[in-house]
C-alpha cells in the first residue's frame, strides 16, 4: 500500500478497508511498512479498523513497521511504534570520510552513503496476537496495554467479567502458563527492551516495566534471564 494512495478522511479509509474485506485481503497476515512519519498515515487506517464491526479481530494481524526508530515519534503514537533502528553513527563516519575526500580532490562526482539497518525495535504495533479463544485474545491485548503499569490477575479479570477460575484454565490449556506468569513475562519482556534501548537506571527500568519495586525487579530478572539487569544490558553492549 502506497503512502500517496493512502485515503485522507476516515470515511475513505472505511471505505476502502471495506473493499479490501470483501476481496478477503484479511485473511492473512499483513504487514505495512514505511519511514516513521508515513507510518503516521498507517496508524490511521490500523485505527480505523477498529471502528469497523466487520473487521472486529482483524486489529491483531496487521502489524506496522517504521524506519529510522525516531524514537519520540515511535513512542508518543497512540499505538507504539515498532521501527527499524539504522547505524547512524557509522553512516556519519562515511560522510564525514566522504567529505574529506572530496575537499581534497581525491574523489570526484556523486557518491552515496548507505545507511545500513542494525535491528528492529519492537513495540507495540508489531505484537500481533493469533487466538481462537475471545477471552484468552483480550487478556493478552489487556495485559500487552497496562503490564507497565502496577496491574494485578484480578484487573484482567475484572475487565473481562469472567471468573478467575475460568480464565485461568483457559490459559493454562491455551498458554501453558498462568494469567501472572503472562503479566510477568510482558513486563520482562519491556524491561529488556528498555535495557537495550535506553540509558535508564535500574530503578527507573523497573518503574517503567511496571515492577513494584526494584528489589522485586531484579530478583525477578535475575531468575529469568540468569543474569542481574546491569549485566544483561553490558553483555549486550560488548
């Protein structure tokens, strides 16, 4: 899907999510990519589907992917970007090189600098959610949205209106693990993205993934990932 195709109204957006419906372009897995300011443009047409009945459960298989990781842009929109991070700092070193040589005439005509892709920042747009089971696909939307705030099994509960005992035995079948042991995997899984993307201190890691206390954090941590969080951030740096 081209940026400059892209609709500019919600009711052309309805419209044409409407065709591709019916066309069964949501059968399968999608995924739309684009520079981190146009995939602006794609998270309209992900929000739009969420106002459409007929695309209710569709949300969860398109997944959105930006470039360049402008991390306030990826991180303020109302679904969190995932964006491919590039090696900035080596593409300014070939400029500069680049430049140099230039000044002193020993090249000549155009030249250009690629910039190369170093990994993936997942978030959230990109953390698609395949379940047949409605109780078990809205749990996990739950969690995956509040795990970085101090929520607790009862809250999914709650926001489901199904009995603890109930869903816990649905995720048991379907998971394999508990409605905590989801909580804490989510809220580990953000902590390590913030070790890897971050320069935040531990505690403040911990208060952004959502652990109570930073002595919860790293005892937490530590039984999952083997190591303690400044360790795993400084292996990960080597």
């Amino acid at each position: 899907m081209k940026n400059s195709l892209l609709p500019h109204s919600r009711e052309a957006e309805k419209c044409l999510l409407g065709a591709m419906i019916a066309q069964g372009y949501f059968d399968r897995e999608v995924l739309l990519s684009a520079d981190d300011f146009f995939s602006e443009a794609h998270r309209r047409i992900y929000l739009t589907m969420a106002e459409l009945d007929d695309l209710e459960g569709h949300c969860d298989i398109v997944s959105l992917v930006g470039v360049d990781n402008d991390e306030l842009m990826c991180e303020l929109s109302a679904t969190p970007l995932s964006s491919v991070a590039l090696d900035l700092e080596k593409a300014g070193y070939e400029a500069a090189k680049l430049l140099d040589s230039l000044m002193f005439g020993q090249l000549a005509g155009g030249h250009i600098v690629h910039v190369e892709p170093v990994y993936i920042v997942s978030r959230q747009s990109t953390e698609v959610i395949v379940q047949d089971d409605a109780h078990i696909a809205s749990a996990l939307r739950f969690i995956r949205n509040h795990a970085a705030q101090l929520i607790g099994v009862p809250d999914v509960v709650e926001h489901l209106g199904v009995s603890r005992r109930t869903l816990e035995r649905k995720f048991s079948r379907a998971l394999g693990r508990s409605i905590a042991a989801k909580i804490t995997q989510s809220r580990l899984e953000r902590a390590k993205r913030l070790l890897l993307e971050t320069d935040m201190p531990s505690h403040r890691v911990a208060v952004g993934a959502g652990f109570g206390s930073v002595k919860t954090f790293n005892r937490v941590f530590r039984r999952a990932a083997g190591v303690p969080p400044r360790s795993f951030r400084q292996n990960a740096g080597t």
